[in-house]
C-alpha cells in the first residue's frame, strides 16, 4: 500500500468540509439538525483541512529545498 501523505489527508479534509456544507444545510432546513450542531461539525472539519494543508505546504517546501 502506498504512503498516505498530508497532502492526500488536507485534499480529503477539504472536500468532506464541502460535502458537510451541503449535507448539513439540508438537514438544518428539513429540521434534522441545528444550525449550532452544523456549524461546530464545519468548523472541526475545516480546522482538520487547515492543519493538514500547513502540513502539506510543509512538506512540499522542504522536498524543495534538498
């Protein structure tokens, strides 16, 4: 199995963030879930994609200087 990288991780981390605004504002309307509960879920997975794409930027700038 090949090596999950960071950059793999923030590019995951960055499409779930689009797919739980889609998600989560439907469940909001149809009154499945609260706005409160919809946007601690966003900005977690938003503060994940963030972190990974430090990494990733990380990572490609030290493969640049060798």
């Amino acid at each position: 199995m090949t090596e999950i990288t960071n950059k793999d991780k923030a590019g995951c981390a960055e499409r779930e963030v689009k797919q739980r605004q889609r998600v989560y504002s439907r469940w909001v309307a149809d009154g499945r879930r609260a706005q409160a509960f919809a946007d601690r879920q966003i900005a977690v997975m938003q503060a994940i994609a963030e972190d990974y794409r430090a990494k990733a930027d990380a990572d490609d700038q030290a493969g640049r200087l060798f």
